[in-house]
C-alpha cells in the first residue's frame, strides 16, 4: 500500500496522461520494435546445446 503525504505537492499530471508508447508515430514504432528484437536475438545464446538441463 502506497500512502500521500498531503503536505508535499501533488505534480501536475492529468489522470489520463497518454503513454510515450501512444505518442510516436507508426514508423517510429516499428524501428524501436525492430531494434529491441535485435538486442534480443544478441542475448540469446546461440547454440542450444549450451543451456542448462533440467535432467
């Protein structure tokens, strides 16, 4: 549970402030989504054999 301290002021955000996500166009969009996949595939080990077994 997360309490107000009523003596600090509150900012001044609009309850429905809409996320960056909404906020790029679709181009923009895409290339961020592209890019995080590449950085995925990067830490993704490359040769399945190398994970750890469960057996």
């Amino acid at each position: 549970m997360q309490l107000n301290l009523e003596f600090f002021d509150q900012p001044d955000v609009p309850l429905s402030a809409p996320a960056a996500w909404d906020q790029i166009d679709e181009a923009a969009r895409m290339a961020a989504i592209e890019i995080l996949a590449r950085l995925i595939a990067r830490l993704l080990p490359d040769d399945p054999a190398m994970e750890a077994s469960d057996e």
